[in-house]
C-alpha cells in the first residue's frame, strides 16, 4: 500500500509539471536562450529586463550561442550567433565583438551587452513589440575610423608575469618563485611569438633534528613562427629549450617543422575545426643522472601525426584530439595520447557531459637509472616509470521547473 501511495504521488508530480510546462510553451512573446560561459548572466538579465530569456534552448525561439577566441594584442575576439527556430527558422545572424587585454570586466561585459542588444532588436523588429522600445545611437567619441586604427605598437604585445609563495608551519616548510615573459604579435598572415619562463621549487620536512628537501626547478625558452599559406593550410617552425629536474633533463634543445590543415576554413574556427597535423623534430638531450638505456646525452629524431576536432554547436560541444608520436630510430619508443571533452543536449531537460585523457607511454628514455628511493617516491620528485596515464570526469544534468529565469534577486 505504502508503495502504491507512493507511486501515486510521483504521477501527480509528472502530470504537475507536465501541465505547467504545456502553459509555459502557450506564449505570444519571443523567448532567448542565451548559451555563453564568460558572460555575466545576472548583468544582462537586469540590463534587459524587457526580454524573456529561458533555461531551456529547446523552449526557445531565438538560440544565442557565444564563442570566442585570442586575439593577437592579448584580448578576445567574440562571436555571437543568433539562430532563429521555430517562426524565426532561417533568420540567422551573427555579430563579431573585440575586447582590449586591458579591459576590464565590467568593459567586456557592457561591450557584449551592446552586441546582444542589436541582435535581439533584429528579433523584436519582426515583432510588435518593437513600437514599445526606444532606440538611442550615439557615437562616444568625436574620432573618424582611420584615427581609431591606429596602433603605435605594430600589433607587437609584451607580458611579463612574476611571483611568489610559501607556506611553513612547525615540521615543514614550503616556498617556490616563478616568473615568466612573452613577446608575441599576430596577424591575418603571420603569428609569431617568444616565451621564457622559470620556475624553482622547495620543500623542507623535518623529524627528529634530521632534514629532507625536495628541490624543483624548471627553466623553458621557446619560439615559434607560424605562417598562414591558404585559408586551409598553414606552417610551423618551432624551437626549444628546456631543463627540468623532474624528467632528469639538464639541458634539451629542439627544433621542429609542422604543416596543418583544416577541412574547414579557419574564419570558422570558431564554431568548428578538423585539423591535421603533421611535425617532425631534431632533439639533442643532456641529462642530469644517467638514464636506464646507459646515456647521458643522445640525440633523437621524432615524428607526430595529430587529428584535432572542435565543435560548438547549439547542441552541444565538442572537443576531441588524438596524437600519436615515435622515435625514427625505434618505432617501439612511441606515446599515444587521447584528449576529448564535450557536453550534448540529449533533451530538453537532459544533458551529459565527459572529459577524458589518456596517454600510452612507451618513450621514456629520460628515466634516471637506479631504483627509486622511499623520498622520491613520497616527495613525487621524480618521474616514475609507466605505460600509461589516465584521468576523467563523466556525469549529467537533469533540469525541470520553471522555463524562464528573467528574476534577479541577489539578496545574501
């Protein structure tokens, strides 16, 4: 009986929500489903209060999805794309918005906040609701198009970033140092960029008067020059320097040389990519202790194969890239490596999302010979010995209720 009462109670609740969702879909105005990570939904939704934005794209009459990308001076560049469905099927649109690397968030966000508002007058003018609003245009400075074009920098950005931290208490203590710096400059036909950074580390446990350390450092210079040849293809030349004690590597420089191409032209990187990409590098390595195959410096020659697939859809996201690597003097001396994150709408009310990475490691050259002492292995100061890595993340999100969600109460 408990069980038959209980059962139901759960058809009532359907039949509630199915009811409720039925009167929520008998509406005469426009409905927005506005899919954007970086956006400040609580702003907009009390800038735009005379719009009715929904939680469910499947309710929603106007599908706005935001992308972005880096740009070349260190901001973003942003692409908006309304999708009309239902009476709207066919009426697309899309908006490109730049933002400056010294903007802050509030700039970024009033910036979107303009874009959107043109887009969704484009909606409410086939509508009318359009005799309701006021429509202001203003200019708010007294420039002429060329003069805003110009940049005494030459496209050319600088950063350089540096700190600190430490943490002690009575048995240990802990500090580390980093810093880094970049040159980089980007246009329609060349990219090209300059990194250094470095980076030391230090941990200190005591027990009873005696002292264990754990030491860390990293220094890496790195270059690269990338060349667009067509709107498909491009080039790549690369070089490196590296020392890292955690891998045993004193000293590893390399040079490598890439083509890439995209089945699909790179305007549309941002709704989607399918790259191939091909790489072939000279390394010389000088190692710190001398490592499990009798070197303490050696010279290898590689090849890699990369398939890179991206996604954003109103769907959903995907993101797959698959990369396999070998030595040319030993194919047995390869790594495979499986990256994939995406999220789909199964429903209107369902959602799945995963993100794996994976990686089958047979290349370990730069292990340090000798067994692996209790410190090392507890203090995780070197690289251990292993033919594979693995990580993941996989769930679902089940929503229901309420399709709009234009209320903003940010009391507490």
């Amino acid at each position: 009986m408990r069980f038959v009462s209980r059962f139901k109670i759960f058809i009532f609740i359907v039949f509630v929500c199915r009811l409720t969702g039925y009167s929520q879909e008998d509406k005469t105005g426009i409905n927005f489903f506005l899919e954007c990570e970086d956006c400040d939904l609580t702003f907009i939704r009390q800038e735009l209060s005379f719009v009715s934005f929904v939680r469910d794209p499947l309710m929603a009459d106007v599908h706005i999805l935001v992308t972005d990308s880096n740009t070349g001076s260190g901001g973003n560049k942003y692409f908006l794309n309304f999708i009309g469905k239902g009476n709207f099927t066919g009426l697309n649109n899309e908006y490109v918005v730049f933002t400056n690397q010294s903007d802050t968030d509030d700039d970024i966000r009033k910036t979107l906040l303009k874009a959107f508002k043109v887009g969704i007058l484009q909606y409410y003018s086939k509508s009318g609701f359009i005799g309701r609003l006021n429509i202001n245009i203003d200019e708010n400075e007294n420039k002429k198009a060329d003069e805003m074009l110009k940049d005494q920098w030459n496209k050319w950005i600088f950063r350089i970033e540096s700190g600190g931290e430490f943490q002690k208490e009575e048995s240990q203590n802990e500090y580390s140092f980093s810093t880094e710096a970049s040159i980089q400059k980007i246009t329609e036909e060349w990219k090209g960029s300059l990194e250094a950074g470095y980076e030391f580390n230090r941990e200190n446990y005591f027990d009873d008067g005696n002292r264990i350390t754990n030491k860390q450092d990293s220094k890496e210079i790195s270059a690269r020059f990338i060349k667009s040849l067509t709107s498909n293809w491009s080039a790549r030349v690369y070089g490196e320097y590296l020392s890292r004690t955690f891998l045993n590597i004193r000293h590893k420089f390399e040079e490598s040389a890439a083509v890439e191409y995209n089945i699909f032209p790179w305007n549309e990187s941002h709704k989607r990519i399918l790259a191939f990409r091909y790489n072939v590098a000279i390394a010389t390595y000088n190692y710190i202790e001398e490592t499990i195959y009798d070197k303490i410096k050696e010279t290898l020659y590689s090849e890699s194969l990369e398939i890179n697939l991206e996604l954003i859809q109103p769907w959903g996201e995907i993101s797959l890239e698959l990369g396999g690597r070998h030595l040319f003097r030993d194919f047995s001396k390869n790594q495979l490596t499986l990256e994939s994150d995406f999220s789909i709408y199964l429903s209107k009310h369902i959602s799945v999302f995963c993100a794996i990475e994976a990686d089958m490691i047979h290349d370990q050259f730069y292990l340090p010979k000798g067994d692996v002492t209790l410190e090392d292995l507890l203090l995780n100061r070197r690289k251990l010995a292993t033919t594979y890595e693995m990580s993941g993340q996989i769930g679902f999100r089940f929503t229901f209720g309420s399709i709009y969600n234009n209320v903003v109460n940010e009391r507490f």
